[in-house]
C-alpha cells in the first residue's frame, strides 16, 4: 500500500510542473514570477531616505547705503571698529556722517538703521 500512495504524489507533483510550464512569465522557482536575485528583497520596507536639503547660498549684507540727506545710492559707508565699540557712517557726496557705540552682535545695517532712526527722531 504505501508504494502505491507513492506513486500517487509523484504523479501530482509533475502534473504542477507541468501546470508552471504552461504559464507564461511564472519560474516555479520563485514567488509571484521574481526572478531569483529579486528574491531576497521581499519582506524588506521601502527605504524612507530623503534627499539632503539644498544649501541656501548666502548672501552678504550691503556695506554702501543710500543717504538720508542727498539721496545718492550706495553713497555712505559704514566703518565698525570693534575694539573701541564705534562706528562710523559717513556720505561721501555730502560728507553728512555719524557715530554711536556698538556691541559684538552689531551689523553695519544695523549701524545704517541705528542713524535712520535718529534722523527720524530729530525730525519728528
């Protein structure tokens, strides 16, 4: 009896063989017709890598104003001296200039705005 239920399986198993063959695109080797070297990624999650954000180019901040009193661009400039805590802007059209006291964090913008600020406040 078990030579017979032998045979029997045998039988089966070509006869699946056989059903494989039939279908076009389908290896019986692997699952859901992967070749064998794509094989070994299933299971895995899709990698959630992004790419590095761009770099922002930077750009410096203006050193050359337009002036408050004749209207020139880009015609007063301003000097930081760090060590003494001052700055200076001064027009070079109408040698208009001024002077404050500065801290570290201080920017030659902020100079420029430091002086606007003042005209603003002897005018009004």
């Amino acid at each position: 009896m078990p030579y017979c239920s032998c045979l029997v399986v045998y039988i089966v198993v070509e006869e699946w063989a056989a059903c494989d063959e039939e279908r076009p695109g389908f290896n019986s080797h692997s699952s859901l017709g992967k070749s064998p070297q794509e094989h070994h990624t299933m299971g895995r999650r899709k990698s959630n890598r992004k790419p590095p954000p761009r770099k922002k180019n930077i750009v410096p901040l203006d050193t050359m104003f337009n002036c408050p009193f004749c209207n020139h661009e880009k015609s007063c400039e301003v000097d930081i001296d760090h060590e003494r805590n001052t700055a200076r802007v001064g027009c070079r059209i109408c040698m208009e200039d001024f002077q404050c006291t500065v801290h570290y964090l201080m920017e030659p913008v902020d100079v420029y705005n430091e002086w606007i600020d003042a005209c603003e406040a002897a005018n009004g």
